[in-house]
C-alpha cells in the first residue's frame, strides 16, 4: 500500500483531522498550505512534514510533491461567500492553479489523485434523490469551477494516474482547526452561547456529513482498489435533514432552555444527494450523525476548546479572508 500522501489544504477544517488520521494507520503525510488559520492544528508530529505555502507556486509545489504516492487536494477558497468576496483571488485558487497541479502531480509520478469537489455542482434540484449521474447545473462560481476542475482532472487519467472525484456534503463536527460557519456548527455555537436558535425558513434539505465520516471517506478512496475509484465520482452525504430538522437535534443535544426562532426567507436553496453509489461500489457507509457532531462541539464548548467561538475570525472563513486580505 501506498504509504507517502501529499494533502494540499491539510491545515484546513477537514485537512487537519484527515492529516491525523492518516498518520494514526501509518501514513506519511505532507501538508502543503497557507496555514492562514495557524499552524498548531495537527495532534501528531511523527510522521508529518509541512510545508508552508500557496497552491499557486508551481516551483515549490514541484519540489514539495516529488517523493510522494497520493495527491489528496483540499486547498481552496471555501464556499459562496468567501469566494464571492474576492472572485479574481478565487479564480486563480480554485480554477487557475488546478490544471497546473494536476499536470505536476502527474509528472512526478504520482499514483493516485483524489479531488475534493462539493455537492453544490448540482445546483438545485427538485429530484428526491440526486445521484452522480445526473446533470450538473451548478449556479455560483465557486461551484462552476468545482465542475470544470473534475473535467481538467479526468482528463489526465490512465491506468497509472488513478483520477477520483468525490463530492462532499457540507462538513460537520469538532475539529482542531474549527470552522463555525457551516450549519450544524454555526447553530451549535449559536444555541449554546446565545440560548436562541434562529431558522430562517426551516423545510431547505442539507446534506450533512460527519467529519469523522468524510476523513474514513478519503481514507477509503485511496485503499480501493484502483479498478473501482479510477475515473469515477462519488457523492458523500448521508444525513439529508430540513433546517428545521438540524435546529431541533441541535436544541435537544444542547438540552437547557434554548429557544427556537423561525423566520421567513426567500432563499429556499435545498439539496439532497443520494450516497448509495459509495456505498454500493466501496461498501462506505457512515457511522456518525448530526447528534454525535453536536456533542462533540457542545464538549469542545464545556471545556473551552475554541477562543472566544462567537467572535473569533479564526472560525469563520469569510472574516478571515477580509482580516488577513489575501491576494
């Protein structure tokens, strides 16, 4: 088994808990990342080696890559808002550096790629179940891009550059570099701190997905066999709950005298993928939920894990993005 992975983004919500896990069966791992929300995010230091910079430098990003079995690419500008906020910065993140990563990771020989898309390609759809096969009608840039990046991806894929794509729902739960701007998180933190909930809307499906999850997701990509992942696309998304649905397992795991709040909203955005293509293929299923997210940020909350969760730009990407101005 391929030992040596390279995460780009693996400073990042997802990319530090993955990096961790990775190592705790015996990975290798570099982080190649800005680390824009610090460097302290990683439990292990066996078996690590990061390497501090931008997606852009081709000529470091060809140094830090040689060497290495497994390209797993997390780095990105995060979600509508981030990328709305500087969309030149975005382009050159998201679109502009992908192909030239590809094209790098090939050449150095790399054996498998595996590209973090998102759900949102669908755009919205009316469908009860929205499989991997159906029309990809993306509506923002940053997913438009997400779908041109899977296409630029596919094609550079043969028989000894194993392509995979998967599309994540939104993330949720505990992770040492917090994200607090994501639905489950924001309305644990929210509830917790504030004693209030506010809904707007309440019947918008989400899917949603247990960090714990989509870190066994990734690990289960790259140990497949290369005949069942090459080429292929896998959504990740199990729990699709209505708004309203997360807010009250969000008031019933936090427990206390916490109020709901429904107002009205013109954004009826609603989504809801069908994961049984991962599970049928690689026998992936879930094995945690929404409740077990709430608890383990209702127990970062107890034991002040996370600074100030309410303020802290460190937890919500768009506030980052303005204090640090990257360009």
């Amino acid at each position: 088994m391929s030992k040596k992975v390279f995460i780009t983004g693996g400073g990042g919500y997802v990319g530090c808990y993955l990096t961790d896990y990775l190592i705790s069966f015996g990975y290798s791992v570099t982080v190649y990342d800005l680390f824009i929300y610090g460097e302290n995010v990683f439990k292990s230091k066996d078996r690590l080696n990061c390497v501090k910079g931008d997606i852009r430098d081709q000529e470091l990003l060809t140094q830090s890559i040689a060497g290495h079995d497994i390209v797993i690419h997390l780095a990105c500008i995060s979600n509508d808002p981030s990328f709305e906020l500087n969309p030149t910065l975005g382009k050159s993140i998201n679109l502009d550096a992908f192909e030239p990563l590809v094209r790098i990771s090939k050449n150095a020989g790399i054996k498998r790629f595996v590209y973090a898309s998102s759900s949102s390609v669908y755009g919205i759809k009316e469908i009860k179940n929205v499989h991997e096969n159906i029309d990809l009608e993306p509506i923002t840039d940053y997913s438009k891009f997400k779908a041109q990046c899977e296409k630029i991806l596919m094609d550079f894929k043969n028989e000894n550059f194993i392509c995979t794509v998967i599309r994540p729902a939104t993330v949720c739960g505990y992770s040492k570099r917090q994200r607090l701007d994501v639905i489950v998180n924001i309305l644990s933190n929210i509830g917790y701190h504030n004693k209030e909930i506010s809904v707007f809307g309440g019947e918008q499906l989400r899917p949603n997905i247990h960090i714990k999850d989509m870190v066994r997701a990734y690990k289960c990509l790259i140990e497949s066999n290369i005949d069942l992942v090459n080429g292929e696309i896998f959504n990740a998304g199990w729990e699709n709950k209505s708004v309203n649905e997360i807010a009250h397992i969000v008031k019933n795991e936090l427990g206390g005298d916490i109020k709901l709040k429904i107002t009205a909203t013109n954004d009826n955005r609603s989504y809801h993928i069908s994961s049984e293509k991962i599970k049928k293929k690689l026998n992936f299923q879930t094995q945690f939920t929404i409740n077990d997210a709430v608890k383990d940020l209702k127990n970062a909350f107890d034991k002040n894990l996370l600074a100030d969760p309410i303020n802290n730009p460190n937890y919500f990407n768009i506030k980052k993005m303005q204090q640090i101005n990257l360009k």
